[in-house]
C-alpha cells in the first residue's frame, strides 16, 4: 500500500525520472545505511557525495554548511615558509607595545581597544610577513581594509620597524599638538600609513568588495594592469550585523573578484557580548556567504584538537561541536576542566569514553587557546588556499578569543570590548606568558614599558626583510608623482556662455551635455567615470550607452532588445560607465574607489555619481564622510533636485535638505547653480583644483556636490563683467539689476536686493518684474551659487581676525553698498541661506521650504511652501514696510491680490 505521506518524484522533479528502478536502487541504499550504521552516517555519506559532486562540477545546488571544523585538515597543510620562531618573537613584541600603548594612554582617558588586536594579531602577522604586497613593488601593492579596533596592533609594528617612535605611541589618540596618532584608520589624518578608514563599521567590507571590483575596471579599461593587486578586508563577526556588510556579497561571486579576501575574526564578541549567544555565527556565515557564491575556508580549531577529531570515529564530536552555541564556548573559554567534561563531553556516552582518554590539561589547552586563528600555520594555509582559488572571491571564518593572551582578566570576557587597561601584574603575566626579556626594573613609578629588541636585532631585520621582498613597508598609502593632468578645451564650457536662446533646458540636461563634451577630450576624456544607480535614463544620460558603454566584465552576452535603436542599451567589458542597479551605497563605494585612484594606483580618474539628491546625502552621508577621510576627489551631482521642482513625486523624493547636510562635511563644496554657464563655471574650476594646479593654500583633496534641476527653464547668456567667474566659485554674485533687467520703476524707489539659488533665481527673476510694474520696487537680483562656500569663507575670516588679521568676508564684499534689505530664496529650507545672515551687512530675511514635501504641480507647491513669485513680492514688501520704505498696506494688498 502507498504511503500516502510519502514525496512523490513528481513532486521532487519536475523533469521525468528515465529510470526509476535506479532511483529506487539509491533510495534503498541511502534506507539501508540509516538502518544499519544510523541516520548521523547517512548524514556523513550525503554531505561527502555531495561535495564530491560539487567539486567535479556537477550541477547541483552547493550545501550551505559544512561541519564545524577547519577546512583545511592538518594533513592537507602546505610547509609554511620562513622563520616561525621569529616571528612568533615578533608577534610578541607587538602584542606587548599595542597593549601597552593603550594602557599608557589610558591615563589621560582617551581610550582604545586592547582585546580586538590580541585575537587577531596571527591574523595580520602572517600577511604582513608572507603575503601583503607593498608599493614598492611593480603595481599598486595590495589593499589593505584593517579592522579599526586593531590600529594599536599595527602601530605597535610600525614601531617595531621603525616607522613610529615612543613618542608616537604616547600621543595614541592624542592629536591637537601635532605628531599624534589617530585612534583608527584615518588616511586624512595620517596619510602616510592609512589607505582606506574602517572604523564605521560596515563600510570597510562594502568599500572593499567596490575596490576589488574597480581594479578589474581599470585592467579592463586600459588605464592600468591591477592584476597583481589582492584586496584583503579584515573584519570583525559583529561588524557582520551591519547591512551594508554583506550587501554587495552577490556582486563579488557575480564577477568573479577573485582578486578579494575577506578575513573575518570569528572571536564570537561584539562590543556588549556575544554576536550570536544562542547560535553559531561561523555557520550562519558560511551559509551567507556559500549561498552568494563565494569560497568558504573556515580556520577554527588549532592543532591541539588533532588529536580530538582522531578520537571521532562515531562522529559524536562534530555534533556537539554544531550543537554547543557560541555563548557557551565563550564560557568554556573561562571554566575549568571538570567544568567543561560536565557539560561538553558529558551530553553524549561516545564523548564521555573519549574524555577518559584526555588529561585535564589537554582539555584545557584545547578549550581555552588552540584556535585556527591563533596558529600561523593554520592562517598561512587559508591565506595561500584563498589566493590560489580562482573565479571567485575568498572569505576565511578564522575562529579566535577575543583577548587572547591578555590572562584571565580580558579572555572571552563580555566587558573587555571596553576594558582600556592592564595592571601591573597582567603585564608580568603577559610577558612570562609571551616570554619576553623585559626586567621588573623596568616599569618606573608603575608605568608599563615599551618593548624594542633593538634596530639592528635579528627580529627587526627578519621584519624589514619580509617586507622588502614584499614590495615595502604594509600598510602605507603613496601618492605618486604625477602631472596635472591637462585642462579640457575651452570650447566645452565656453559654449554655454550664450545660454540656450528659446529652448528650455534643465540644469540636469546642461551637465549631461558638458559631460558628453568632456569624455571626448583627447586627453583626459577616458578619464571620467560616469557612476549611476539605475536612473540613466532620468537624468537623460541614456545617449552614453553606445558611445561610452556600460561597464560589465562579461561582455555583453546576449543581443539587447533595443539593438535597433540609436541609443541601445550596449554593454562592453571595457565600458565606461558603472550603473550600478538601484543601489545608492554601491554607486558611492564606486564612487570612493575612483576618486581615490590617484592615490591607490597613481592614475587620477575623474568620477562623477549622479543620483536623486534626496537619496544621497539623506541615505549615504556617511560614506561622503569616509570619501573626505579618504582624501577622494571628483564630482556628486544631486539630480532632480529642490522640494518643489520634482513635479508629482511628493515627500519621499522631495530634497529641502541636502545642503545643509552636505555643509557639514568639510572635504564637500556644495553648490546650488541656477544656470547652465555656472555648472561650465564651477566644473572647469573643480578640474582645475582637484587635477589640476591648485593655487597655494588651495587643499585639493576636496569633492564638489552640484545640485541640478529637472526644471525646463531658459538658460540665460552669462553676464559681462568683471569677477562673475570669481563669484560663481566663491558663491554670489549679482545677476543683474532692476535697470539692466528692463523694468521700469521711478527715481528714488525703494531698493531690494533678492537673492536666490538654483532654481529659486527664476522666481527671484518673476518677483523682480512684479515689484517693478506693480509695486514700483526696484529690486536687484544676486545668484547665489553656494551659501556654504560664503559661510566657509566667512568662518575664516572670523578665525582671522581673532589672530589679529584684517580680512573682510567674500559675501561682505560683494554686498558692500547695495541699497535696502536683503531678501534671500532657495528651493530648501530656510536653513539652507541662513547660513550667511550673520556677516550680512543689510537687514536679512529669508524664504524656503520648510517642512514635509507634498505631490502636486510645481506652481501648486511652490505656493504652499510660501517661495513662488508672488510670496516673494510680499515677503519683500513686508522687509520694506518695516524700514517704512513703502506703506505698510501695501503688504495686505499684494497678499489679497495674490490670493496668498
């Protein structure tokens, strides 16, 4: 009789099964072993054929877990090169100097992490000693991700080699009086050493996998042969728990970047306790990672476990070892052995007669040191399988303590995240522990001592040795040598100079088109790196496809349905634009990758990333700071911008916002331009700064964010005059005046100067007229190019005269003697021009767009939000009504006759 719960094969396969009195057969077998030797072989047997089947390459979904033990076995070890005694007195040496270097801080209560960095110093030690190429080399050398929480461990090595001083490491997070060191990774601060910051965690993995995936762009374009460059990412098992952590997993599997490694430090703790107490975050990474396509070597168990998995012959530790949750290894990590036979061996008969073979010792040892990423062997391993595995990228799960050989007091203890210090007597430990030559003596008035073996001692030369066969000293950031690069024609910013006649362009459109006529430049046109998430064809970019192609390391595979089209969707392993798909943190990492080449591979790329600026600096602010602390250079374009002007969209899209967001990063210029002839304006002169030849006192390490409008408006003819360039960088100048504007207002009118920015100068425009004809207003206009560079500006000033320096703020200086108040609009908040009120001469007011946006028409919005022409008349009548410039009236007239 047919069980009736039993899986058909029809419900397994929606194919035919050809022979199913074979299928039967290997059912049969798989009943038989369950049977006969029980369900944990059948288990055993399945996940050996599988991987038998996955490493012949036949098709079958790969298992997400394996057990929970080294991939590597002992057996399969590769002989590890060089000196291990001698580098076991390095790691030593350094263990001791980042330990103390943050004790030692710890009395001006400054901070650090002690315990990151004794987990993971094998980790760092066996690739600074056999695998991490420097700049020296031919190429770029290698990349280097370091987890911020580890910077006292690679200080403490460039102590050892030379590169540091005492000095250096008693100001460990003690910067103002110079010669400092920064508490993480912060290449703006120590730009020599620092290549990439970290320590806002979940960004270093992401920045990583974007590099990895740059360096094949730049192979792949031409510009220059990364091959020889490995990215390496080491982070830490919480860090994980950030989404942007595994975010771009699938994009790294997808292309393949088998020139990436990420090492993760499994010591089971984040900051509070455990990362996964009531389950094992190795498997579950190993799942994330197996299922996105990546190759997986776990590192968990040192060699004293050897001898424990001989002993297995049932399987029964393997189990428990899946069974027992991290929680309770990180509290074996702190028991006794009675303890742990209790617990751990005692849940299952075979591990009870296996534990009456090991002595208490041998349990310790096992439980409470022997870890994969304790033992330089077992890393040297992972290290060199990841390097040799090809077409995919590499993670290695390297299980560790947290704390490790710190004693008793800081091992596996949920508080030594916060732990800034070690007593005396735990130096004396550690050092007997790690048996180095330094004498009681030694510690004066109870201050613990840097250790040094000496400049000329074996361990110092055995240091310098590996890492001049290794291409120079790790980690180290070069820029090289390189002449600016040449300014494009003048022909492609001088066209917009006559503006656009009769036909209406957006802002939007107006950079497109100067991009189109500088990726054509002979000379640096192969330099751009035009970056989007997805919206091309919203910002009317769609015409780059065929001309420049879209950046795919496959080719393009398969006939594009709009082949036929001129504008078809072309896709070619050597494109130039990164479309990312709709993922803003993605096309920012991109982002970050290029503007920093100039420094990472000594090719200076010009990145541009335009997005919908209400998803930019509102979502991924913080990697606009990592991209100012990584000194990077280049473009982002807010697209679609203003509460207003984004017709329909409503509050989601609608960005009040963003410069103020943008003011607060000081490596960012932010700037609102109205016209299409000040995007040509302000785009030549970032060139010129950041690629260029920057003036003295120029920091050219600065990125540009230019808000663009999706507003068809005329583009007007740029003025004649003398300083109006000089007022589009700096942020203001006058557009025109009541009397070169053509209206008519009587002598002696009152006077008004309106400023605006973006697309509010349209309205400024539309008021001026009717203040003139309807008010009899005279009213100038001023374009306000970018509030904040005035405000910047003006906050020098400021610092200038408290050092007894005479200097008169830019925004001071262009309004010197214009007559009546000040009247300032944007299409923000009205925080956004309020930013200069204070070293405005003139009585200031101000308009914007405060509060929540709303879907409606432009016109409708704009009159909600208080900012249209016609607000601005009443605003301004009101500014003068209050001189008693005009009666006061005047202002209900214009609110009734406008229906305000």
């Amino acid at each position: 009789m047919t069980d009736p719960n039993a899986i058909q094969p029809s419900e397994l396969d929606q194919l035919p099964d050809r022979d199913p009195e074979e299928t039967a057969e290997w059912q049969a077998s798989l009943d038989a072993v369950a049977k006969a030797a029980g369900p944990h072989r059948a288990a055993y047997l399945l996940r050996r054929t599988l991987e038998r089947a996955e490493g012949t390459g036949i098709a079958l979904p790969k298992l997400l877990e394996t057990d929970y033990v080294n991939s590597i076995p002992t057996a399969a070890e590769p002989a590890m090169p060089g000196d291990e005694a001698m580098e076991q007195r390095i790691t030593a040496w350094n263990r001791w100097n980042a330990a103390a270097m943050v004790t030692r801080g710890s009395k001006y209560g400054v901070g650090g992490h002690i315990a990151t960095f004794a987990s993971a110093a094998w980790l760092y030690e066996t690739g600074f000693n056999h695998f991490f190429r420097g700049k020296e080399a031919d190429g770029s050398g290698d990349q280097l991700y370091i987890q911020g929480h580890a910077s006292p461990g690679i200080y403490a090595r460039a102590f050892l080699d030379g590169r540091l001083t005492e000095q250096h490491l008693d100001n460990f997070r003690r910067e103002a009086g110079g010669g400092g060191l920064p508490s993480y990774p912060h290449p703006r601060r120590l730009p020599w050493l620092w290549e990439f910051p970290t320590v806002s965690m979940g960004l270093g993995p992401l920045s990583a996998i974007y590099q990895a995936r740059f360096n094949r762009y730049l192979t792949n374009r031409g510009i220059k042969d990364t091959s020889g460059s490995h990215v390496w990412a080491f982070l830490g098992d919480g860090e994980m728990d950030e989404p942007e952590s595994t975010a771009a997993l699938a994009l790294a599997a997808r292309e393949e970047l088998d020139n990436l490694t990420f090492v993760i430090n499994c010591n089971l703790q984040r900051l509070d306790g455990p990362v996964r107490a009531n389950f094992k975050i190795v498997q579950e990474l190993e799942a994330q990672f197996r299922g996105a396509g990546w190759n997986v070597v776990k590192t968990l168990w040192g060699s004293a476990w050897d001898e424990l998995f001989q002993l297995d012959t049932t399987g029964a530790l393997v189990r428990r070892l899946r069974q027992v949750p991290d929680a309770q290894i990180q509290t074996y990590q702190t028991r006794d052995a009675a303890y742990i036979r209790q617990d751990f061996f005692g849940a299952d008969p075979a591990l009870v007669e296996m534990a009456k073979l090991l002595s208490d010792d041998k349990i310790l040892e096992c439980f409470h040191v022997s870890r994969g990423g304790h033992e330089p062997r077992k890393v040297y391993a992972a290290y060199k399988a990841a390097l040799e595995h090809k077409g995919a990228p590499t993670v290695i799960l390297a299980q560790t303590v947290k704390g490790h050989t710190l004693g008793e007091g800081f091992a596996s203890k949920n508080a030594n995240h916060q732990m800034k210090k070690l007593t005396v007597d735990e130096f004396k430990a550690m050092r007997d522990l790690l048996d180095l030559p330094i004498k009681d003596s030694d510690f004066v008035d109870g201050q613990v001592p840097y250790g040094h073996p000496g400049a000329d001692s074996p361990e110092v030369r055995y240091l310098q040795e590996r890492r001049a066969a290794l291409g120079g000293p790790a980690p180290a950031r070069r820029v090289h040598p390189v002449a600016p690069l040449p300014a494009p024609a003048e022909k492609a910013f001088a066209s917009f100079d006559k503006g656009s006649g009769s036909q209406n362009v957006a802002t939007t459109m107006a950079f497109v088109r100067l991009v189109k006529d500088l990726v054509r430049d002979k000379e640096t046109g192969k330099r751009w790196v035009p970056i989007v998430p997805d919206e091309a064809r919203t910002f009317g970019m769609e015409s780059l496809f065929p001309s420049l192609g879209i950046y795919s390391p496959k080719g393009q595979t398969y006939e594009p349905v709009d082949r036929d089209q001129l504008m078809y969707y072309k896709e070619a392993k050597n494109g130039q634009i990164l479309n990312e798909g709709i993922t803003e943190a993605g096309s920012m990492a991109d982002f970050i990758a290029a503007s920093t080449s100039y420094a990472t591979h000594g090719e200076p790329m010009i990145p541009f990333y335009i997005f919908y600026s209400m998803f930019g600096w509102q979502r991924t602010a913080d990697q606009m700071w990592q991209l100012g602390d990584q000194l990077g250079r280049g473009f982002l374009i807010g697209a679609t911008a203003g509460r207003t002007t984004l017709t329909g969209e409503g509050l989601q899209h609608a960005d009040g916002h963003s410069p103020v967001i943008a003011a607060t990063n000081p490596a960012a210029l932010t700037y609102d331009p109205a016209f299409a002839y000040e995007i040509a304006v302000i785009v030549k002169d970032g060139l010129r700064r950041m690629y260029g030849e920057a003036a003295p006192g120029e920091d050219p390490n600065v990125f540009y964010y230019l808000t663009v409008y999706n507003e068809p408006l005329p583009q007007p003819a740029k003025p004649q005059g003398l300083g109006i360039d000089e007022g589009i960088v700096k942020g203001l100048y006058r557009f025109n005046t009541a009397e070169s504007a053509g209206v008519t207002v009587p002598a002696n009118a009152p006077r008004i100067q309106l400023l605006g920015s973006g697309t509010a100068i349209h309205w400024a425009l539309k008021a001026q007229r009717l203040l003139a004809d309807e008010w009899g207003v005279a009213a100038d206009v001023w374009s306000a190019t970018s509030w904040s560079e005035l405000r910047r500006d003006a906050l020098e000033a400021d610092e200038a005269a408290l050092r007894g320096e005479e200097r008169v703020p830019f925004v001071r200086q262009a309004l010197q003697g214009a007559e009546g108040p000040v009247l300032a609009v944007s299409d923000y908040m009205r925080q956004v021009p309020d930013q200069i009120a204070q070293w405005v001469e003139q009585d200031w007011s101000s308009l914007g767009a405060d509060g929540f946006g709303l879907s409606d028409t432009r016109e409708a919005a704009r009159r909600h939000f208080g900012v249209d022409a016609e607000s601005i008349v009443v605003a301004a009548l009101a500014q003068l009504a209050r001189r008693g410039e005009v009666k006061a009236t005047a202002v209900k007239e214009a609110r009734v006759k406008y229906g305000l």
